[in-house]
C-alpha cells in the first residue's frame, strides 16, 4: 500500500482505514470483518471493487505495474483469484517470513506531505 501510495503522484487514490472509529459512518455498505478478509474499493460512482480487481484497478489509475491487468484475463482470472484469496487469509504469516517483523498493531498509511513533489 506505501507504494502505491508513493506512486500516486496526481493523489487520485484514497485510502481508508479499517480501524478508524468513522469507519462505519463513511462506509456503512461495507462490512468491515469483509473488508479485512478481502481488499476492497470504491470508485468515485459508487461501485465496490474486491480482492484483485481493485489490485488491478488502483495500479492502472497511477500508471505502473500494468503486468498485473494479464490477472485479469478470462483463462488467468480464475486462478488468480483463488490464489490470491489463499494469499489474504495468510498475509500476515507470509509478510512475517519475508520481512521478519511482526504484523502492526496499527498498519495506517501516513498521509503524504502537501506540496511536496516525489
């Protein structure tokens, strides 16, 4: 998420955090037990994105990473979603074996500084 925080240079992203005490007042049509489980987002007309499908939509809206759209053709998607479920329910374990620090207490993403250029 920092990174494609770091690349959304014309901040046509927003990013919402789970914990927040809002939460449930700024999105009440989102579950968030859902939400935690499966990544979700929301597009400026309303509709819910989930798991790879927002993946792929907020990497193509900041310009990188487009290898990621082949995870959405017919014959890979399938299996790709599958995999990327399995991917979530263990996210944490699997983010502990490649960096070695434990899961947050508190993942939030800092807010960019305003007006500074990257």
């Amino acid at each position: 998420m920092r990174q494609l925080q770091a690349s959304d240079h014309a901040g046509r992203l927003q990013f919402a955090d789970l914990g927040a005490c809002d939460f449930p007042e700024r999105y009440p049509h989102i579950d968030r037990l859902e939400a935690n489980r499966v990544l979700h987002g929301q597009l400026d007309s309303g509709e819910l994105l989930t798991g790879l499908d927002v993946t792929h939509r907020a990497w193509s809206m900041v310009g990188r990473h487009r290898w990621i759209a082949m995870l959405r053709w017919p014959l890979i998607r399938q299996v790709a979603d599958r995999v990327y479920l399995l991917f979530a329910r263990y996210r944490h374990s699997i983010s502990y074996v490649v960096t070695r620090k434990p899961r947050c207490a508190s993942c939030t993403l800092e807010k960019p500084n305003v007006g500074t250029q990257s």
